[in-house]
C-alpha cells in the first residue's frame, strides 16, 4: 500500500512538473501588425510556420475554392526561386514543407535543423510575397485539383462532413467546401489568385511562430528583415469583415442503395473557439467516447454507446465532434452502420446525449478529465504540434494558452457542469443532419 501510494504521488508530481516546466511562449507584434511567437527548447531541430487568418470562409461565390488552389501554387515556386530551385533549396536544408488549408486558417511550415531557422524565414517569406503564380503551373495544377476533387468524392467521411456543413450553415460562406467545386476551379485565373493573395496575406492577419532550439530575439530580427514593406501592410484599408453565420436545423440526404454502409452526421449548434463552455462539451465529448469494430475490449469498455454498440452490432464505427469557428460550431457525433441499424444507432445515440444532460456522474466526468489530460500532454511531442499550438491559438483566442491554464479548466469541471451545459446546447434543439449511402 505504502509502495502505490508513493507511486501515485511521483505520477502525479511528475505530471504537474510537466506543466510547470514547459517554456514560455514569447510573442511580440511588429509595427505592420505581425504577431511573432515562439516557444524555445533545447531540441536540434525546429519547425517554423505562418499561420494566416485566411480559408474557405473568407471566399465568395466566385472565388470558391481560390484558398486551396493557392495553397497549391505555394510549392510550385517563387519569382525569386522559380520552378524547381524552391524545392531544391528546402531540401538542401534537409528541411521538411508542408501547408493546409481550412474554413478559417491557412498555414505554411516547414521543419528544419534549428540553426537554419533564419534561412526558413526567409523561405516562408518569399513562398507567400512572391509566389510566381506562372500560368504552366496555373494550368497543370488546375488538372491536379480536379483529380483530387474526383478522389474525395470517394471519402464518403469527408463528404458527409461537407455536407453537414452545408446544411447546417446553408447560405454563407461556411457551408462551402474547403476545395472549391469543379465549376469554379475550370475558372479561376491567375487574377483570381493573385487577388486573394493581395487580400488576405498581410501582417495583421498573420502568425510568424515557432518551436524548438531557436532564439526568440533572433526570429523578431528575421521577421523584421523579411516581413516589412508594401506586400505584408493594408493599403489604408481595415481588415476584411468577417460575416456571421448562422446555424440552421435542417437535414441533407444523399442517398445511393448501391453502398454498402450509411455514413451519418447530426450537429447542433455549438460554441465558438473562446466560449469556455467548450471545455465543459469537450468533457461531455470524452464520456461519450469513441469506438471502431477494430478496437479491443469487446462489452467491457468505459463507453456505455461503445459497450452497446458491440453487444448490439450497432455500428462499424461512432465519434463524437466539437468543431469551432469563431463564432459558431458543430456538436454532434458520426457513425458508420449497416442499413438496417440506423434507427437503432441513432437512438441509442441521442439517448447518450440526454442522458449526459440529466444523469452524468461525477465518476464518468473523472474519467474523461483524465482522458482530456493525457491527450494534452501528448501534443507536446515533437516541434511541429507545438508550432502548431502556438499559431492557431493567436488567431483563435489572441493569445497562447498554456498548458497549466487548461488543467485549471479541465480540473473545474464536474458532473453538475455537464448536465447544465449540456441542457444548453442540446435539450430542445434542433440538429442539422447529413446522411450519405
């Protein structure tokens, strides 16, 4: 008894000297308005990234799809590295690049030794001032899109997904796809892009941040060396206007007897990224649970929908969802069943959803506390997830939130919270829901 006891309170030291010991995020804004952030370590490598406030959401009708397009032509060089000297400069670093594209954020990073940290600045710079925008790469990047839009109608999870979005956010621009559609990627120009790029890729919407063995005064003086000047810096003009969009309970169906499975979303309307009501949902989300016919333990698992749904053969698989934008989400889960388990499915589901609403115990809470805990240290692994921390937290909450803080909101949480919050985003609502198969 003495020897667990022991080992228990070393765990517990060790985890809460975790928190105690991770570095300080250092952030400083430049004159134009960058916002320079970094978390110092004493790792030989380190990631380095922009993280700009610019996505699908941020697009018309006509420019549908313009974000990834251009996330495409990033790699394919720069008026000062054109073509294939890009490409071959990164990998002369032994450097690793890669981007993405959402509805509310785009982002570069590229990971390398931490003494080239300088030269990676200067890379990520030049990829979005001067991308070449060549119309050889325009046209053959263009076939490449559409091949991937052809593929992704086969992700029948991504496509549910979109089509949830669509439903639930019908008439903005949320409800667009990430990719764009066919119509609007046959016709988008060189104009186009270059239009997006002089729109949304200035400083005030940028995050210049970074992870690893760097210095911090040493990436303000690269930032200031290399994102000054008439591209980074609005022409007299404020910061496009984000539009509010609002949530719609309805239901989208795409049926196709000819599959095999059902691929089925429903959502409420949850909060935005600074509500700390997430927290509490993200709690809900963990008693919940997921699951995958994959997956051991059989009847015996902690999740009551996971136990139900082997001992019924419910479902291939179920995850719930906490998806945020900046003033709205979607709370809800996903499953993947055969026909004839639909009904069944989805009202052992909904069954869970109220039953976190009225009976959520303090032991279950416990359990999805600790659950929440291990994946939050978990992000500490490697540069390029704290890099990302750091990026999408200053444009998400205006500042990087530390580890400690969030155990502090983890901790509050009990099983009267659950319920309470719970009530409020799902007791009486109405869900978007989107069926596919």
């Amino acid at each position: 008894a003495a020897l667990l006891t022991w080992t228990r309170k070393r765990g517990a030291a060790t985890y809460a000297q975790t928190l105690q010991n991770i570095p300080e995020t250092q952030v400083t804004t430049l004159e134009n308005g960058l916002r320079v952030a970094s978390e110092e370590s004493n790792q030989p490598t380190c990631t380095v990234g922009l993280w700009i406030e610019a996505g699908s959401r941020y697009e018309d009708a006509k420019t549908k799809g313009a974000g990834f397009f251009m996330e495409h032509m990033a790699f394919k060089g720069t008026k000062r590295r054109p073509g294939l000297a890009f490409e071959k400069e990164v990998e002369s670093l032994g450097a690793h690049l890669n981007g993405y594209t959402s509805r509310e954020q785009t982002a570069f990073y590229i990971k390398a030794l931490s003494k080239d940290m300088p030269k990676v600045v200067e890379l990520l710079s030049d990829l979005v001032q001067n991308c070449a925008l060549e119309d050889s790469q325009i046209e053959k990047e263009r076939g490449v899109i559409l091949q991937e839009l052809k593929e992704m109608d086969s992700n029948l999870t991504d496509v549910t997904f979109d089509y949830l979005h669509a439903t639930a956010y019908q008439g903005t621009a949320l409800a667009h796809t990430v990719e764009g559609n066919t119509e609007n990627i046959k016709r988008l120009t060189r104009a186009d892009l270059a239009s997006y790029i002089d729109t949304h890729f200035k400083a005030p919407r940028m995050v210049l941040a970074a992870a690893g063995g760097i210095s911090h005064r040493e990436l303000v003086d690269a930032a200031k060396q290399h994102f000054t000047g008439a591209p980074f810096t609005y022409k007299g003009d404020s910061v496009p206007a984000l539009a509010r969009c609002r949530f719609t309970g309805s239901e989208i169906r795409a049926r196709d007897d000819a599959l095999p499975l059902a691929h089925i979303a429903l959502a409420v309307e949850g909060p935005g990224w600074a509500d700390p009501d997430n927290v509490v949902l993200n709690v809900a989300n963990a008693i919940i649970g997921r699951y995958d016919r994959t997956f051991g333990g059989g009847k015996n698992q902690s999740s009551r929908l996971a136990a139900l749904a082997v001992e019924h053969n419910l479902c291939h698989s179920f995850e719930p969802f906490n998806t945020s934008y900046s003033d709205t989400g979607l709370f809800g889960f996903h499953f993947v069943s055969d026909p004839l388990s639909i009904d069944d499915m989805m009202f052992c589901a909904q069954r869970e959803w109220m039953r976190l609403c009225t009976s959520t115990t303090e032991s279950e809470v416990t359990r999805a506390k600790n659950y929440l805990r291990s994946a939050m240290v978990a992000q500490l692994d490697g540069t390029t997830r704290v890099c990302e921390n750091i990026g999408s937290h200053l444009l998400h909450y205006g500042r990087c939130i530390p580890l400690e803080e969030w155990d502090a909101r983890i901790s509050a949480v009990d099983a009267r919270m659950v319920r309470d919050i719970c009530s409020k985003y799902i007791y009486d609502k109405c869900p978007a829901i989107a069926a596919v198969g």
